[in-house]
C-alpha cells in the first residue's frame, strides 16, 4: 500500500504534514507492507495550486496512492479521491507520526476546508 503525505519541504519522515493538500510543495510517499514502513520517497508536488482544478489530485495519482494523508483539504479533491476509491486521512504534525498513527488504523477521516469550495 502507498500513502500520500503533504509536505513543504523535503525533510521526508522528519519533516512536518502540511496544512493545505493542493498547497504543498512535496508529496512524501510511504509504501507500507505488512504493517512496516517498506519503502520511502520525497517527490515534488508540480500541480501546486494556482486556483482550482485539483490538479494536485492527478498529480500525486500518478503515484498509485491508496491514501493520502494532509492537514486540511477542500471538498473538491476529497470527492474526486472518492471516486477513485484513494481514502483520505487528517492530520497535523510531524511526518513519522502520521505514518506510525497510519500503521496504527489511529487516524481520524478529513473534514472539508472552511475558507472556500475550491480544491486545495
């Protein structure tokens, strides 16, 4: 399984999960099997958002993500990972806790952004 984590930098697993899914700069991708962390990357996130379109969506799809963990995401990409069965994860703080939290089944489901309607 691989998950998605937004990042703003490329700090990797010590690095923090970004607030805003489409406003990232990194997408740290974990591949977890059997309950371990398997593997690991850092990749840029070239779909930042410039207002709309969830971009960002197709561009961490191209990584064949299961999940995708972030600190905050408008309800536009949270629909458009529905339909493709990719689950979506909240989450605020350092990046090995959200995968340790992940490993756990401890994370709570994303809540829509407030400040608009648009995807981020």
């Amino acid at each position: 399984m691989i998950v998605g984590i937004t990042v703003n930098d490329e700090l990797g697993i010590n690095g923090n999960v970004s607030e805003h899914f489409g406003q990232c700069k990194y997408f740290f991708l974990a591949e977890i099997e059997d309950g371990k962390l398997k593997s690991r990357s850092v990749v840029q996130n070239t779909a930042v958002h410039g207002g709309g379109g969830c971009l960002a969506v197709d561009e961490i799809m191209k990584h064949k993500v299961n999940a995708v963990i972030s600190g905050g995401m408008g309800m536009g990409a949270q629909q458009k990972f529905a339909q493709a069965g990719v689950k979506v994860f909240a989450f605020s703080g350092k990046v090995k806790d959200a995968v340790d939290s992940f490993i756990k089944n401890s994370l709570g489901n994303l809540g829509s952004c407030n400040h608009d309607k648009t995807c981020h």
